[in-house]
C-alpha cells in the first residue's frame, strides 16, 4: 500500500513536470511557427537576418530547457556515491566561473580550510554549484562581489554561496526551488530545483538567506565522509 502511494504521488510529480515543460516549450514554439509563416507569406524575399537571429534565439531557449530539464528528469538510479573532495570540486567551479566573473567586473572570491570529503557523486556536486554561481553572476551588478566560502562544521561541510545582488522578495523566496519558477525573461526555473533535487539525494539540506537589494547566500550542509552513519546508508532516495 505506502509503496503504491509513493509510485502514485512520484508520478503525479512527473507529471506536473511534463505539463510544466510543454508549457515552457510552447511559447518559443509559437513564435519560431509564427516567423516562419511569415517568411512563406514573402515568399521570393530574403528572410532578413534579425528574422533568422530571433528564431535561432527560441531555438536556443528551447534547447537550453531540454539541457536543463533532463538533469532534473536524469534516471535517479545512476547516482554514484564516492568520497569527493569538495575543496578540489569547489576550486574547479569557482577557476571555470571565473570568466562570468570577470564579464560583469565582479570578483569572485573562494575560502576554504583545505580538503572536506563527503560521500557524492562529483559531477552532480559540481552542477550544484555552477548553478548556484550562475544565478549569483545574474544578480549583482556590475562590479559586486560573489563570495564561495567551504568549512567543516562537525559532521557536516557547509558551503556558502553569498552575493551582494539584488535579493529575493519574500514571496519569491517561498517558491524557491518549485520547477519553472523564474523572475528572469530569459530564465528556466529549473536550475535550483536541479539543485534541491541533488542536495536531497545526497542527504543534504539548502537554506536562503536574502534581503531585497542587499544579496543573497544560500547555505548548503552535506554529511561529511568521515561521519560513520553515512556508511550505512543504502538508499540514497530512500525517504528519511
Ligand atoms: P532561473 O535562473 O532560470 O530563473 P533558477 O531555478 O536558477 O531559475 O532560479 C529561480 C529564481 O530564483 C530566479 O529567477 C531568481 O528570481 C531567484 N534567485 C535564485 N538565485 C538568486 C540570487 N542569488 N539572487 C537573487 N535571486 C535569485
Ligand atoms: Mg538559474
């Protein structure tokens, strides 16, 4: 019976996500459907090449969801767990961020006190916080800073990604990490869900901390390897 709910309740969240995604496709659809019918009515003419950029534009949008979305919808079981050093994985992302960094005048600044092993899959930790960084580089303005700090707090490593960008509203902050959910024009909402969702199956926690105008930090607890309990976890999807 509980397995039975539980394969209903994770379908009915599949399909909330499908019926998200055709939504957000549907928008560049219609308009990439509406400039080509354009072209057919000037048949003879050269479509002129901002018609050509705006349609690849939706062309990219869409690709850009699809890219995002399947590492939302990724088959779960293909998880591997490893000790990961998140001081290594944390000194890659914030090097390769750099030139986003630099695009806006920012700095980007990383702390650690050296090498923090948890238990996780090392390319999904690395998403975790590409995405994270991403969102920080859109929220500040030119010249702000995005600080990345790593410390070992007993059992569990904490990583701060803090901002001085533009904040998020109260009521924003509730929908945090709800697929889809954007306040950008150009955005998918999926990149914290992607987040939530890898955070979760690596028994770890997120919390926001914002104050409109002021910036941002999201905190990220994860168990450390060290901590014996974790050896015992079987299933990482398991719900606690
Ligand atoms: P997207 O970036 O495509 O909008 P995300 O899931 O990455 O989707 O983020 C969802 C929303 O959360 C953003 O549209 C933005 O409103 C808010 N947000 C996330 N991170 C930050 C941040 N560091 N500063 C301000 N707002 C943020
Ligand atoms: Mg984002």
């Amino acid at each position: 019976k509980e397995l039975e709910r539980q394969r209903l309740e994770r379908m009915d969240s599949v399909n909330q996500l499908a019926a998200g995604l055709a939504h957000e496709i549907r928008n560049p659809l219609t308009s990439i459907k509406g400039f080509i019918q354009l072209m057919q009515l000037r048949k003879g003419q050269v479509p002129s090449a901002s018609h050509l950029e705006l349609i690849l534009s939706e062309i990219d949008r869409i690709e850009h969801l699809v890219n995002e979305f399947r590492q939302l919808a990724r088959p779960v079981k293909k998880l591997s767990l490893q000790p990961v050093d998140l001081d290594q994985i944390l000194q890659d992302v914030t090097l390769f961020m750099q030139s986003q960094a630099i695009n806006k005048n920012a700095v980007l600044d990383y702390q650690s006190q050296g090498s923090c092993m948890v238990l996780g899959d090392a390319n999904q930790l690395k998403q975790v916080w590409i995405n994270l960084l991403r969102n920080a580089v859109e929220a500040i303005p030119k010249g702000g800073y995005i600080q990345v700090t790593l410390l070992a707090a007993g059992e569990e490593a904490v990583v701060i990604v803090r901002d001085n960008g533009a904040g998020i509203a109260p009521d924003a902050l509730k929908k945090l990490g709800t697929p889809f959910f954007t306040t950008k024009e150009k955005g998918t909402g999926l990149g914290l869900s992607v987040c939530y969702a890898i955070i979760h199956e690596h028994r770890g926690r997120i919390q926001v901390e914002s104050s409109l105008g002021q910036g941002t930090a999201f905190i990220v607890r994860l168990p450390r390897e060290e901590n014996p309990s974790m050896k015992m976890v079987q299933d990482p999807l398991a719900v606690p």
